[in-house]
C-alpha cells in the first residue's frame, strides 16, 4: 500500500483532532502522531502512522479518515527493548502472551532518538516511580538514556500518592479491566490525607475479584505503598500472580500481611521464587498467619532465601500448620542468616518470631539454635506449640535477655523439668527488659513455678510487667503461689482457671502486698467447685474469700482493673457489689457472665449510684433482663464517672427474643445509657462529677452535715468559672500567636520570594491554629482547675465539721484526682469503721437459700420472686429444745457474732458502740435504739414487690419456731429489722453472702 505524503500528514492531522473517533473513548487524549515507515520483517517497509496515545503505542493503516483502522497496538509494559540503530531508524521489541515481536520505525518527520523520548515520556507520566527498575524492564540501548530519563521533567503535574490514579488507569488497561473511579477517590482521599502507606486490599473487597488486579498491581511501579495487608480475604490464583509480580519488581515493599487468605499450599514455593528473582527487596516483616502452607519444598528454598533478607524482622507464621519438617527448615534458614554475612556484610537482627500454633515437640534444635544466637530477638511466641521447654532455657539464659514478650503458653515443661528448676530461675532473675510473660494452659511444677517466681522477685532491673499464668497451677503450686507472689513486681497478673478453690483466699492475701499490681484477673474456675458444693461451709469460704478481693481495692491501694468474668459467683458476688459504692481506687471491672440476674443488677446499680471511680464496667451475659437494663440505665443518669460500659449484646438480644418482651423500653434503656456515658466524657461535665465525688466523701446525706457545709458546696457548684482566668488565656493564646509566626518567618520568606508579598491579614490557617489552641486550653484549665478547687473545698470543708464536732467517725478526706479518680486519706487518729461506707444486705437475702447452683434449682426465677411456701403443722415441725451451752459453747457462739458483723453491713453496730460508750461515761440516760426507718440517713436496700414481701410474712411455721426469741423490745417484730437474726439459715452461718434469687432454666 503506497500513499503520498501530503495524505498521511492529513490523516495525521484528522488524528490529532479526534482521537477518540479512531482510538476510542479511552484515548480521548494523544502524545505524537507521525508518518512513518514500519518493517515488520527484513528491510522492507511500508507506510503507516505511528500513534502514542497516553499508556498505548498504535500502528495505524488506511486511505481516509472513515477507513483508518488499528492494525497493532500494544501498552507501554509490553515493550522489553528499544534500540537506536541510526538516527533515523529505532528497533522496538514487544512481549504480548509470551510472543514477541521486532518492529523497525523510521518517520521522515521526527529522529529515532525524539521517538525514543516520547515513548519514555510516557512511561514517566504514568509510572513516575518506575526509573528504579527501569532497567530490570525495558533494554534500553544506547544505555545512555536511562540517566536521560532519571533526569527527565514530567510534563504534567503530579497526583496524590505518586499518581496513583494514573498509573491505576494504565494498569486498568494492561490488564483489561474496568477503571473504577471510586478506588482512585479512596486512595487520593483517604490514604493519602491520612499517610496510609500500607494498601489495604480489605478496603476494596466489595469489588469483583478481577477489580483487585490492577490496583494491586499498582505496587510493583509505585514507590508510595511499602505495605500489602489482607485480612480474611480469599485469593484468587489471578491475584496471587499479581502479589508474585509484586515481590519480583517492587523496590519498595517493606510488610507483606496476607491474614486468613486461603492461600494455597505451594505459595510458599511461589513466594521463595519470587523473592530470589529480587535481590533488592527490603521485606521487613512477614505475617502468613491463619493460611495452611505445609509445603516441605517451598520451605526448603525458602530456608536459602532468607540469608538474603538482610532487612527481614519479624516472622509470623501463627496457625500455618507447619509439621516439625518445615518448621525446621525454617528456623535453618533463619540460622543461615544470622550466622553468614551479606555481600553489603550486614547480618541478620531478626526482633520478632512468632510460631504459634503449629506442631513443635520433636526436632527444635534449629529453633533453639536461633534463640541462643539471635540477641536482637524481642517478642517470642510458642502458644499452643507443644514445645518441650526443657530445651530452650539453656538458650534463653545466653541469648534471650533482651526479650521483652515471651509466651510460652500451651506448651510441655518436658520429660525432665526438675534438671532445668536453676536455668529457670537464673534466666528470669537476669533478664533485662521482659514486660510481658505468659504461660498460659502451660501446666508448671511446682519447682517450676517457685523457681520462676523467685527469679522475678530478685530481678531489680525489670520494671513492672504482665504476668499470665492461668491455667498453670498444681495441685501443690497453692503454697508456692502464696509465698513467692509477694516479692513478684508485677503490674498485671492473670491467676484465671487454675482451680484454687479453698486456697484461694491466702492467695488473695499474698496478693495485697503487690504495691504495683494495677491489673487482676481472677475470673474463669477458680471456684467452680465450691460454688456447686451444697454445703455451707463451702459457701462461706467462697464469701470469706470474695470480701478478701474487695480488700484488694480498698482505700489506697493502687489495683485499678479487676477481673472476674466467667467465675459464675452469682448471688455470693453481691459481697463486692455491696461495697462498690464506696470504691475510691477501681477504674475498671469486669464481671461477665457471673449469673447477675435481674436483682444482682438492681444491687449494681444502686452502687453505681454512689461509686465515683469506676471508667468502665463489663456487665454482659448476666440475664439482666428488661428490669435489670433499666436499673442500669437509671444509675449511669445518677453517676457522673462512669464513661465505658461495653455493648451488653447477649443480654439485650436475650431479652428481645424473650416472649412478650416491651422491645421499645429494652431499646430505650441502652439509648439513655450511651446518651449518659457521652454525657460523662464531655468536659462541661467535671464540674457536677467533682461535686458529686465530695459529696459522698463528706456523707451530705447526714442531715446535720449538709447544714454545715451543703449550702456552700451547692453554691460552688453553682459558682462560674473566674473570668480572670479566662482573659489570662487570651493573652497566653497572642503570646503564642506571636512567637509561631516568628518561627514561622523563615517559611513566609520562601513563599514571599515565590509568590510576591505575603498577606497582611492573618490567614485562614491562622484563625485555626488561635482557635484550636484556645479551646485546647480552656478545656484544660476548666478540668485543672475544677479538681484543685474540689480538692481543696473537700479539705477544708471536712476540717470545719470536725472542729464543730460533727463529723462521724470513718469519714474520709477524698481528693480529686485530674482524672478525676477520688483518693482517700485517712487520719491516724480517726478510727477505721468502714461499714457506713458498705451497702447493708438485701432482704432478698433471708427469702431464699444462699446455697446450690443456678441448675440444681429449676423452680426458682431470676425474673420474679420466689413465691410462698406452703403452711406446715406447727405441733408436727416443732423443733427440740436447745442444749444449754457452756462457757466453751457461750465462746463460741461470741465468735460467731464477732465473725458475722463485716456480713451484715448493719448500723446496729455502730449504735451499740455508742450506747456502750456512752455507759462507761457514767451517763445514766438510757440509749433508745432507733428504728431503722428512724436513722440518719436510712435508706431501703432492695423493696420487693408484695410477692417477696409475703414471702417474708408467710414463712413456714417450722421456720418460725426456730428463730431465736427476741431479746429486747426492739427486735419483737422479724419484719421490723431483716438482719441475720431473722434467717435461721443465716444465722448458722454468718459469712454467707446476701444470695440472689435463682434463674428458671
């Protein structure tokens, strides 16, 4: 086909016109359309036009506008060699689908070397990070225009993330599927606002599989993305090429995370070939974790891999199912590196190994090796592996004192434990920097646990660390735990399902001398066995037990988080719930699924009423029911603290499938009480908090008090916030404001010199900065100075009702922390009674037995009360008469009431205490004692409803003859004073818990 000149130019000219009437909608947009001479094979050539159109070359053929058809076109990727031959004639090699092709083009209107240009040109509009690996992609020859290209300038400006939206089109295109705007807005919108690095393929799972292509193909070119993370995302093979092509080309891949991606078996072969093909690739960390990759030849060439890696630091390959065979090649492989050296002559520093949940018992010489020769190892996880621990002391001792994480955690101490009892402690009491040890489900001798402990207690260069050892106790680990624990600084201690049962609470005491334990968690079956015991001296070791834990958080102790979830308690937790209202120093607690019922939530909720410390509270899976959430919520209104109570949705959800359950009251309680939680993290509301924290301190709710000092606490709270104050931040805010803009001097000189003279007027930048850091401040200092005022309000109010002799004895000094946290001080003079600070016992306590398990009792519900026994012949239940008992039996019957006095929580104590003293006086005026309903601020625990209140009345007759016959006037009546006189089961055994009604099953 010949044509003349003057008609190629005039198509040429039709071309660059209209482009996308001959190239398509796609190529709205031309670079160079040039007559030109093309030979496909010898030296015979033949006219065409030769077209570069954004990321494409075309080769075009035709007489006239209406008859030019595309004869080849081919992307930019496909071109693997371009050589110069003359100056006119330029040879271009393509690879499409594994064939390639030779084309020789020479123009009459252009040099070779302005065509080689124009091509290259393109190559950095679409691909401006390529000039890395320009070399490994495209022959270049004469090899002098790769330095022309490094120095090439861009003809348009560049996009977010490196221009990410133009080389995702030009992928788009290479890989034939459809651009999707939405990915290019989501990239330049929020990744690059928020310097997301990491390409998340998660972020775009909504598409179809083969839209993940091209954007992850975006990787292999582009220089702004050092991440690839899936989690929980299955791979195609389409994608799993595409990843492959990643690691051989990218320059600039740092982490790999391919969670739970369904990866094939011979990934790891694919990833080992993948990375010999790209000697510069700075992998840092690797996570296949969650994948079945048990493939013994990928891990073989991984194994001569990874002396290359000198960058590699952290592995994980969690959950993998790695049989012993690959799990040694690969730590083989990881001992390569650490004991060869790199041609650049740096070796491997490997911090983080993770080989959790895969099989290791057998052959660990290679892993132990590793942790003996690798000193820059930090985080070692061997959970769930079987490891025979026996074999890594040794090593640990000499090469793992760096060690910051170690878990150790469901493995085997080994055939020979007692042997490694010295290595053990000589490496826990010379390591350096651990902070976080677990053993979890590691079942440890007890020479074992008391050489580890005592490592720890002599070791003074750790600063306080987490500690987990649940699951971990022998039947003889008991005493240890008891007298090693003390000297252990430990901020964090984990002792859930260790079965103490009765050993227990002299583990509680040695707890107490903890002075850095911040954390506890004594949750799960520690006292299971106990709790489904029917005997009540079981019941009462359990309460003895419970009251210990709350003297854990009792005045200044400095435990924060405590932890019994899934301990199943039930009606014994009330001993704690009891006294949570005068808790000054615990932020968080957890008791999840404890069997609460609805009256165990009506108890909480009344101590949320009055606590001022607790953050957060965990309260799911506890059959709260509808009337338990709506306690709940009326509490969080009353509490100004609290600020986190996690989604109770076990709860909630059972209560919504609950036949004739009031859907709009269960859905009205978790709105008011998330609109409360919001309310309470505002700063607007430290005021009321602080006021609320000094009236519990000072006990307002004694008549004679708030005389003194109530009316001027309410007008504190009341009273604005000093405007001094306010105009001393304005001047501290232009004080600021002139001293940034000094700074900031040297950068308006560049812009001026830019961009001419700088505004006059302050910029819109400005007017933010002043505005953020004024409220910034005035937010501060409103909290600062709020708790310094309540702090001191609440001082020097307490010392003016002691001076006029007022103030009742236990009354505390509460301060103010800036979080808001009270800190009690107590004077040494005043003496302890902490009962006026305890919630006194529920009636519901003497309706019902405290003994038994939920299960054990189907006839009882959590939802109602129990209803009313049935009548019993008074002649046919009486009992026998006593024995008279003697001074032993009068003893020991003393002892008993000694012992039932921190139970009953009752004011009867602390009025006989007056009466008796005001005896010894010499008074002669007898003390009348009140009805309850008559004292100082009395206040009813938990009214039931007429069911539990008949209960009360129509107790069985046998019931009624056992109660001990009234000693004075006062106590004629049983319903006048419900303490454990009026329960014959309580009173056998005064440190039963106030039980909670059961729950139908």
């Amino acid at each position: 086909m010949s044509m003349s000149r003057s008609i190629l130019q005039e198509l040429c000219e039709y071309i660059q016109q209209k482009p996308s009437s001959v190239l398509g909608n796609k190529f709205f947009d031309y670079r160079v359309a040039l007559q030109a001479d093309v030979s496909y094979k010898g030296d015979k050539f033949e006219p065409r036009i030769f077209v570069i159109s954004k990321f494409r070359l075309f080769l075009l053929s035709g007489k006239s506008p209406s008859s030019l058809k595309i004869e080849r076109s081919y992307h930019v990727l496909h071109i693997k060699s371009i050589s110069v031959l003359n100056n006119e004639e330029v040879a271009i090699i393509f690879d499409e689908t594994g064939h390639r092709k030779r084309y020789v083009i020479k123009s009459p209107q252009t040099t070779a070397s302005a065509i080689v240009k124009h091509i290259l040109a393109a190559f950095l509009r679409y691909f401006p990070d390529i000039g890395a690996q320009l070399r490994s992609l495209v022959e270049l020859t004469p090899e002098s225009y790769y330095e022309e290209f490094s120095s090439m300038n861009g003809d348009v400006a560049p996009r977010a993330c490196h221009s990410f939206r133009r080389t995702y089109a030009a992928l788009c295109d290479f890989y034939d599927q459809p651009y999707r705007d939405e990915v290019s807005w989501d990239v330049e919108k929020i990744y690059a606002v928020n310097r997301v690095r990491c390409l998340r393929i998660e972020d775009f799972s909504h598409l179809l599989p083969k839209d993940l292509l091209p954007i992850t193909g975006v990787l292999q070119y582009s220089s702004y993305f050092t991440g690839l993370a899936a989690d929980g995302i299955r791979m195609t093979s389409e994608v799993i090429d595409v990843i492959m092509s990643v690691i051989r080309k990218s320059r600039s891949l740092q982490h790999i995370q391919l969670r739970n991606c369904a990866l094939p078996r011979d990934f790891i072969t694919l990833f080992a070939s993948a990375l010999q093909q790209n000697p510069s690739i700075p992998l840092e960390s690797i996570d296949f974790s969650k994948n079945v990759l048990d493939d013994k030849k990928g891990f073989v060439l991984l194994s001569n891999v990874l002396p290359r890696l000198t960058t590699l630091r952290q592995v994980n390959l969690s959950e993998c199912g790695l049989s012993e065979k690959c799990s040694q090649l690969f730590c083989s492989g990881v001992y390569s590196a650490l004991t060869a050296k790199s041609n650049c002559g740096t070796v491997s520093s490997l911090t983080h190994l993770n080989l959790s949940n895969n099989i290791l018992k057998d052959d660990v010489s290679s892993l132990v090796n590793v942790v003996s020769l690798c000193t820059t190892l930090r985080v070692l996880d061997l959970t769930d592996t079987g490891f025979p621990l026996d074999k890594i002391w040794a090593a640990l001792k000499y090469g793992g004192l760096q060690i910051e994480k170690l878990c150790l955690g469901g493995c085997n101490v080994g055939k020979k434990p007692a042997d490694c009892v010295q290595l053990v402690k000589e490496f826990f009491s010379m390591a350096v920097n651990l902070s976080h040890i677990n053993f979890a489900n590691t079942l440890l001798p007890a020479d074992l646990m008391k050489a580890m402990l005592l490592g720890l207690a002599s070791n003074q260069q750790l600063k306080p660390f987490h500690l987990d050892i649940s699951g971990t106790c022998e039947k003889t680990c008991s005493s240890v735990l008891e007298a090693s624990l003390v000297g252990v600084q430990c901020s964090s201690l984990s002792l859930r399902d260790n079965n103490l049962e009765t050993e227990m609470q002299a583990i509680v005491h040695a707890l107490g001398n903890i002075k850095t334990l911040r954390r506890l968690d004594l949750g799960g079956a520690n006292l299971l066995a106990l709790r489904r015991s029917s005997k009540q001296a079981h019941a009462a070791v359990i309460s003895k037990t419970i009251l210990d834990v709350v003297k854990l958080f009792s005045d200044d102790s400095p435990l924060e988080e405590l932890i019994l979830s899934d301990a199943r308690l039930g009606p014994h937790l009330s001993v704690l719930l009891n006294t949570l209202g005068a808790a000054t120093s615990l932020r968080y607690l957890d008791i999840s699924n404890n069997d609460l019922g609805h009256f165990g939530a009506r108890i909480l909720s009344k101590a949320l009423e009055l606590n001022t410390s607790l953050r957060t509270i965990v309260i799911d899976n506890n059959h709260l029911g509808v009337e338990g959430l709506y306690d709940l919520a009326t509490a969080v209104n009353m509490n100004r603290t609290i600020t986190s109570i996690p989604y109770p949705v076990q709860d909630v959800c059972e209560c919504l499938t609950r036949a004739g359950c009031d859907r709009s009251r269960v859905l009205g309680a978790m709105t008011q009480i998330e609109s409360c939680l919001e309310r309470n993290r505002l700063p607007a509301n430290a005021e009321m908090a602080n006021f609320r924290i000094t009236s519990g301190a000072l006990d307002l709710g004694n008549p004679e008090k708030w005389n003194v000092v109530g009316e001027a606490l309410s007008s504190a709270a009341e009273e604005p916030f000093p405007t001094r104050l306010e105009d001393m931040v304005d001047d501290f805010v232009e004080q600021a404001r002139r001293e940034c803009i000094l700074n900031l001097q040297d950068t308006f000189a560049r812009l001026r010199s830019e961009s001419g003279d700088s505004p006059k007027t302050p910029g819109k930048a400005e007017l933010i900065a002043v505005q953020r850091l004024k409220e910034l401040w005035m937010d501060d200092i409103k909290r600062v100075y709020s708790d310094w005022r309540w702090r001191e309000v609440c001082e020097r109010s307490e010392a003016f009702v002691e001076k006029l002799g007022t103030s009742a004895d236990g009354v505390s000094n509460t301060s103010v922390s800036q979080n808001g946290s009270p800190r009690q001080f107590m004077s040494p003079s005043t003496p302890r009674c902490t009962e006026p600070g305890h919630r006194p016992r529920s009636i519901i306590g003497d309706l019902q037995t405290p003994l038994g398990f939920r299960d054990e009792e189907p006839g009882i519900s959590l939802d109602t009360p129990p209803q009313p026994s049935a009548l019993v012949h008074l002649q046919k239940s009486r009992p026998r008469l006593q024995r008279r008992a003697g001074a032993h039996g009068q003893a020991r019957q003393a002892q008993t009431n000694n012992e039932e006095t921190p139970m009953s929580r009752s004011t009867d104590i602390e009025e006989e205490a007056q009466s008796n003293k005001s005896g010894d006086s010499g008074d002669g005026d007898m003390v009348v004692k009140k009805h309850p309903s008559e004292r100082a601020g009395f206040r009813v625990a938990m009214l039931p409803d007429a069911a539990a209140l008949s209960q009360a009345v129509l107790r069985s007759a046998a019931d009624r003859a056992m109660s001990p016959k009234p000693e004075s006037p006062g106590h004629s009546s049983a319903l006048s004073s419900p303490g454990p006189s009026s329960s014959p089961r309580a009173a056998a055994d005064s440190d039963s818990p106030p039980p909670l009604p059961h729950r139908m099953k």
